[in-house]
C-alpha cells in the first residue's frame, strides 16, 4: 500500500481531520487529531506501519497545549505525526500506553515536565524530576514555569516490591564503583536468580529541553554536542539536520558525505570500546586492553581529521566546518586496514576463548517481542531481530551507498556483541566506499534565509536513532526542542533482559547495552 | 611462542600509527608524577572519580587516561571502588539537583585531608548548563575545590598535566 493509500483510508474514516505533509519537508506527514480520535489513529499507525512510538512529548502554545506522538513509516521513508490540542484549564489525555505499550515512558515524561495527565497509565511516577529533591507542582516545559524556591528533602520514589518467602532486595548505585555515571538499580532475587529489576535513572537531569527554549540555533548547537559526550556527532548532526529541513537547506553534498564519515567513526571508537568492556566485565583483560588501544587510536584519528577527539565543533548549519582533503583522505585510507588488522585480532582472541564465549551465549536475552514491545531500536534491536537502521531506510547521506542493517535473532550478550563487531567492520568498509564518491565541492551552504517553522532531524548514531524534533520561533529562537536519545527507550529492554539471570552477569549484560545516563536523563 | 604472545609482541610492535600524542612526553610527565606521588603520598595516589551530571565524554577521558597508551596507574595514581581510600575526589558534571546529596555523603566519607578536583568546565560553574533549572551551578557551590581542570572534555595528556602540577603544588 502506498503511504497515500494509507491516509486516504485515514481521511474517509475521519473527513473532519486535517492530514498534510510538513511544508518544510516532505517526509513528515502531520495529522491533526481531536483528542477523542487521537488515540484510535496513533494505534492504526503503529499496526499499519509496525513502528513502536518513536517519541511523544508536548508543546506549551499560548492558549494550549499540543502533543504529538510520532511513527516511523519505514518503507515510505516518512515520519508520521497525530497531533491533538489539549485544553490548558483540563490538562489531561487518555493514555495510549495500554494499547502501544511504547508510549509509556514518554507519558511519564509528559506529566512531569508539563502536568499533563495521561489517563489511565498505573504508572506515572516521576522519571528525573526526583521526589526527594523536586517539590510537587512545578512543570518545567510550562511557559510560565518559576522554579521553586526550595529543593531538598521531600517525598519517596515508590518501587516496585517483590513479595514472598525467600526473596530479598539488592539495591546499587547511584553512584557505582567505577568510572561511569550515576544510576540506580534495585534487584530484587530469589536465591541467584534475578525475578525483577528495577532502574531508576535522571540523576544527571540537567534540564537540557528547557534550557534550549531562547536560544539561537548556534547556542542550541553546542548544547546538542553536550547531551551524551560519546554521541556528540550524532546529536550535533541530528540538531543541524532538522534546523536545515525547516530552513528548506540543500546542503553541499561533500558535507553530508564528511558527516557519514565522522558518524561511523564515533560508531567505530564506541563499538570497540563496548567490545573491550564486555571482555573486562568477565574478566578478560588482555583483549580489553587491545580494544582500549583500538579506540584511542580511533581518537588520534579524529584530532587529526578535526581537531576535537570527540569530534565536536565540527557541524554547522549548512554543513561542516572542516573539510577532509586529499591529505587527510590519505592518512584515513592509511590507517583504516591497520586498524583493521588490529581489530581483526581482537575477533580472534575473543571468538577462540571457549570460557568467554560460554558466558556471553545466551546470556541477557532479550526476545523479540519483548524489544518491540518497548520499543527498542539500534544495536540492541537489531539483536534482537528488529532490521531497522536509519541510515538505510531513511537518511539521504547513505543514499547510493550500498549497505543493509546487521542483525540477529538471539538477543543475548553474545549477539549484541557480534552486531558490534559486524558494524565495526562495516564502518570502516563505508568510510572507503564514501571516500572514494567525494568530488571537489564546498564544505558548507552559507547563504541560507532563516525561516520560522518545525521539523525532525534524526540520525542512526551508534546506539541507535537519535531524534530532534525542533519548533524555532519568529524571534528565530529555539521554542521547543524535543530529544530523544535511544537510550531512554532501550533502558527497558535491559531491566527484562536480566531476568533470570544471576547478579554477578548483570555487569556484562548492561555493558551489552551500554546506554546513556546522560542521553536518557537530558 | 604462544598465540597470545604473538599478538602482545606484534601489539608492540605496531606503536601508534596516527602520531598526535608524543608518547615521550607522556612518559616525562608520567615521571613527574611518580615522583610527586612518591614524596607525597607514599608512593599511591588514590583517586574517586564521580560524576555528577556530566555528559559522559569527561569520564571517557579519564577512562582512556587508564588505556595502555597513558596508563597512569604506572606513575602510582590509582582510581578506586570507594570513597574510603581515596586521597582526592574527581568530579566531573556541574552537579544535578539529584547529585547534590550523593556528592555530599560521598566527601563525607573521605578520610582527611579532603582533596576535591573537577575535571571539565561544567563542573567549574556549570558550563554550558549553567542557569539550568535543576543544577547546582557547579561542584565549587557544594564543596572546597582545590583545583581545576578545564576542557570540554580534557583530554587525557591534559589530565596527566594537571595532576602534575597539583601534586607539585602539594605540601600537606
Ligand atoms: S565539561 Fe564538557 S565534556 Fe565534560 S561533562 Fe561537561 S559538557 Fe561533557
């Protein structure tokens, strides 16, 4: 079925709904619901496109409230949004988490920075506006928000109590052992193995959203590089991205081509990270070491293409601020097969080791329809059997590159180790492919108008999709910027991805994740 | 030879290939630091590193401060599991609301003499996040700072750098 099918079918069911493509871009389909009908065609969408919800979040308008709730329309290459308005003086909605169980987490996130209440979700406790700390009352994404003259000890965040004979509680965290974020998790056991896990994150809330409202896009810009370190070129691109659809920008094509180069380098120095932690969390700390001496070559690398080891400083509205010229070409068509060597080495060692392999296999499963359930996308999806991968299916600097998403069926460590490996390898593979489609072009399209209006930018990062839904304002300021990191959709795939397990693997298989404290907590 | 030390000695062998860091000039600093951390705390310098809202690329930093390459731990400094011996407190982050309480109870259970370091320019005052509604505008609010490392991130020469010249500067 066309996508036109798709909403004529809607239209004929619904003749009073206004469905229409962004007029900025056209790959974003708005369909402007009433909240009685909001919740009948969010569910329509999400059988008839398979697609979780890839975010919902709210608007403060001057006299309403809006909320969108967005799919992803894979084989059309097309964002879907139904949008409904929300009076301010009855700031509720009936919750769709019941049907489309994805919804949840952003109800949550909906009432507490808006005081909106999703109906009828049993769980709306607060995700990073901590009880303790956070006193009731005050909404942050509310335009006449004032924040509270006192913080400090308050309420009790309620968890989820396990009851019976034998069973006892482990919490961790927040602040862990290592050198790591902060995070808290509370198990709960019955003799080894884990029967629930429950994780309490936004310890490193920053009010990231809020502090984007009135900034100019540049300002916005350099928030972006700062919302997960390790992911700082896919959010920074993701940003520019939709900034340069609402703006009607063709950037140069050179420029996307050293954004996809740069892209599947922070994929490569983050995989082979990922790869070493998962040997030093069993233990296997020669291969880890190789790993560590992988990446830190991966970041030498980077200074010399850009002069930041986390690639930051790099996009810019209209492209990139520095070239890849024939020099530094030579040096990546260099460096990449022996960095290839060393990794095929690091293969070698892991894949020979039959004790390693023993407590990878089958460990931390996560089944298929447990992933789809909450929605889980990027490396843990595709372990887990779910083929979608922006850059194939929906991003024009992958365009003519040939490429198809890695994926496997079993779920466990073992698998989410292997798509790393496979990506890795196939990064490095792109990098060449791109290198040799670049012609002599300008880096950047300086010459742009500004232009008021909304669009999503989004970009397959190394974890995942990254998205950014922006509205900028006459003022030609950030009204409303909406983040998703896909780590705040992947932390539920890990709590059911342990159960069973013992506590003493719970370190390998959260490293088999490896999400952000920072993406998710903003 | 035995397939792991082939791969040691080639591991070896190959050195870096992308020359940005002088490895020369890491070890001079490297030697610097053991001698400070020799002179002034018996040999082990003990360090508890805690993230207090930080975007994740400073910890990276100090992570990689660890690899193969920098390996500080050579020159005596030591990152450890426990506040309970560490002779400084590393903080990174400008100090979420949800973090204020946890960096408290973490400094209180230091043993004296307390040295607190931030790494990264958020934890100096905020940084980039400084104004936001929910932090505390930097670690320096909360807690006596003996020094800084600026950066966004530092990058692990960096970090060497400033651990020299902090423990040069220590007399306790
Ligand atoms: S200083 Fe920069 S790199 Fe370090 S935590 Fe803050 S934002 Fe991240």
């Amino acid at each position: 079925m066309e996508y036109q099918t798709l909403l004529e079918k809607i239209q004929n069911k619904h003749p009073s709904i206004l469905v229409g493509a962004n007029e900025n871009c056209d790959d974003e389909i708005y369909i402007k619901s009433t909240p009685e009908k909001f919740n009948e065609l969010c569910l329509a969408l999400h059988e008839e496109l398979h697609s979780p919800v890839m975010s919902m979040f709210a608007q403060d308008l001057e006299s309403h409230f809006r909320v969108y709730c967005s799919f992803l329309g894979i084989k059309y290459k097309k964002w879907f949004f139904v949008t409904m308005d929300i009076a301010k003086d009855t700031p509720q909605f009936k919750s769709i988490a019941k049907e489309i169980y994805s919804a949840n987490l952003f109800d949550r996130e909906i009432k507490e920075l808006f005081g909106i209440e999703p109906l009828g979700n049993p769980d709306t406790r607060r995700l990073r506006l901590h009880d303790e700390v956070w006193p009731n009352g005050f909404f942050p994404l509310r335009k006449n928000f004032v924040p509270p003259k006192e913080t400090g000890t308050l309420g009790e965040y309620k968890f989820t109590k396990v009851e019976g004979d034998g069973i006892f509680e482990v919490p961790v965290g927040p602040v862990h052992a290592g050198i790591i974020g902060p995070g808290h998790f509370r198990f709960s056991v019955a003799g080894e193995p884990i029967i629930n896990l429950e994780i309490r994150l936004g310890f490193t809330h920053r009010g990231i959203e809020k502090l984007m409202e009135g900034k100019t896009v540049e300002e916005a810009l350099q928030i972006s590089e700062c919302v997960s370190g390790d992911a700082s070129f896919a959010h920074s691109w993701a940003l520019c991205h939709a900034i340069e659809k609402i703006y009607g920008l063709k950037i140069p094509e050179r420029a996307s081509y050293i954004r996809a180069i740069l892209l599947e380098l922070e994929r490569m120095y983050n995989h082979v990270s990922d790869i070493g932690g998962i040997a030093t969390d069993v233990g296997f700390s020669h291969p880890s070491a190789l790993a560590s001496i992988i990446k830190e070559l991966i970041h030498q690398l980077n200074i010399q293409l850009t002069g930041h080891r986390f690639l930051k400083g790099v996009n810019m509205i209209g492209g990139v601020t520095k070239d890849i010229d024939e020099n530094k070409k030579a040096l990546l068509l260099n460096v990449l097969p022996i960095i290839l060597r060393d990794f095929n080495e690091l293969k070698q060692i892991l894949s020979s080791s039959t004790s390693f392999l023993d407590r990878v296999d089958t460990t931390g499963m996560l089944k298929k329809k447990t992933a789809e359930d909450f929605g889980v996308l990027g490396v843990a999806g595709r372990a887990s059997g779910i083929a979608i991968d922006l850059r194939k299916n929906a991003h024009p600097a992958y365009v003519g590159v040939d490429f198809s998403p890695q994926t496997a069926e079993t779920g466990d460590v073992l698998a989410r180790l292997n798509i790393r490996i496979q990506e890795f390898e196939q990064s490095a593979n792109l990098i060449q492919k791109i290198l040799g489609k670049m012609t002599p072009q300008s880096i950047n399209e300086k010459s742009f108008s500004f232009k008021e209006g909304f669009a999503l930018g989004y970009v397959e990062g190394w974890r995942g999709p990254v998205l950014y839904w922006i509205n900028i304002n006459k003022e030609r300021k950030i009204e409303r910027c909406k983040i998703v990191d896909p780590s705040f959709r992947n932390w539920q795939g890990l709590s059911y991805a342990v159960i069973e397990n013992i506590i003493p693997d719970f370190p390998l298989c959260n490293k088999s994740f490896n999400l952000s404290y920072a993406g998710t907590d903003l | 030879m035995s397939a792991l030390d082939k791969i040691l000695i080639s591991s070896i062998k190959k050195g870096i290939v992308t020359a940005s860091v002088d490895l020369s000039k890491i070890e001079a600093l490297g030697l610097e630091l053991k001698e400070m951390a020799n002179k002034h705390f018996g040999r082990s310098f003990n360090i508890r590193e805690m993230d207090t809202g930080s975007c994740g690329a400073c910890e990276a930093e100090i992570i990689a401060a660890n690899n193969p390459i920098y390996d500080v731990s050579r020159f005596g400094v030591n990152f450890v599991a426990s506040p309970r011996h560490a002779d400084a407190l590393l903080v990174t982050g400008p100090v979420s609301k949800n973090m204020a309480l946890a960096l408290k109870k973490t400094y209180a259970a230091m043993p004296g003499p307390k040295l607190v370091i931030t790494l990264g320019n958020c934890a100096l005052d905020g940084g980039i996040f400084k104004g936001s509604y929910y932090t505390e505008g930097g670690v320096s609010s909360i807690l006596p700072v003996t020094t800084h490392i600026p950066g966004c991130p530092p990058t692990p020469t960096e970090i060497l750098r400033a651990l020299v010249g902090l423990l040069k500067c220590f007399t306790g």
